[in-house]
C-alpha cells in the first residue's frame, strides 16, 4: 500500500508532522499482515504541492513513481497487488499517481480544486507553482489509463 497522507497542519515547525502525518496511527493495525506500506510525503514547497512537479522540484511526480517501482522490486511486489490510497490532499495524490502509474487506487475525498483555500490569501503557501484546480490534469489520465473501473475507487462527501 502507497499511503499518500494528507496535511494536518501548516507551518506545524516539525518536518516529520509536516509532511508524514499519522492521522490513522492504527492503520497498519487494520490491513493484512506482512503487507508493505510506503508512506510518501508531499514535501515539494513549503507546504507541500499536492505530490505534483513544480518549479524547484521539477521532477517530483517521477521520483514518486520510480520510489513506488524500487520499493516494489525490492520487497518483490507485483504491480496488480500495488495500492495508492489516501484523503484530502493526499487523496489527491493517491489518485493521481495511481492513474499516472496505472495503480489501483482508493481515494477519500480527494482535493481536486484548491479554491477554497485561495479566497483568504494562499494560506498553503503555493503561489502558482500548481494549478489551481487539477481537474484536466485528472481527466487526460482518465483518458490514458488501463485500469478498470474496479480498480478505481474515490469517494467523496459534499
């Protein structure tokens, strides 16, 4: 399982909590045993970039990808065994680099506009190093990707 965690809180002025918090500590409590979990931080920006390239670190999305693919090698896991979960922002980036990577994917209200967060100031601290909105983004994976319908779950809340 590729766990992509979401943000807890800005500035929080400890890295580890910044950009590997543990909302769910019990979640290796809840999956099978002897099941790997990588855990990835969204460490791109000084909050984080949605675990998308941005201009200081232009090939973020490709060092996920390629971590996924050693980690996999390493620890002997199948492609069709691999998971890309996470919520909020990190639903986000569980669905985007499980459609970019053609990985199945559960994704818990995922952040694809970050409007809501630009009408007070950018309070993430992104500037337009991102898109504001990552629909098309999503949309020209959905249109490349191989998995089936089954292997892609998002849900979401109003």
């Amino acid at each position: 399982m590729v766990w992509f965690p979401g943000l807890l809180s800005y500035n929080h002025g400890n890295a580890r909590e910044n950009f590997f918090p543990n909302p769910f500590e019990g979640i290796t409590d809840s999956i099978a045993k002897n099941t790997v979990v990588l855990r990835i931080a969204d460490s791109s920006l000084i909050n984080g970039s949605y675990y998308l390239n941005t201009p200081n670190f232009g090939d973020y999305e490709q060092n996920i990808q390629e971590l996924i693919e050693k980690t996999a090698k390493e620890e002997g896991i199948l492609r069709e065994n691999i998971l890309c979960a996470g919520s909020s922002r990190g639903g986000m980036g569980a669905l985007y680099h499980g459609l970019l990577g053609n990985y199945a994917l559960v994704s818990m209200d995922p952040v694809v506009d970050r409007s809501p967060w630009l009408q007070t100031g950018d309070v993430q601290l992104m500037f337009d190093c991102i898109p504001v909105s990552f629909v098309d983004k999503l949309n020209q994976l959905l249109e490349k990707t191989k998995l089936s319908a089954e292997k892609k779950q998002v849900i979401t809340s109003p």
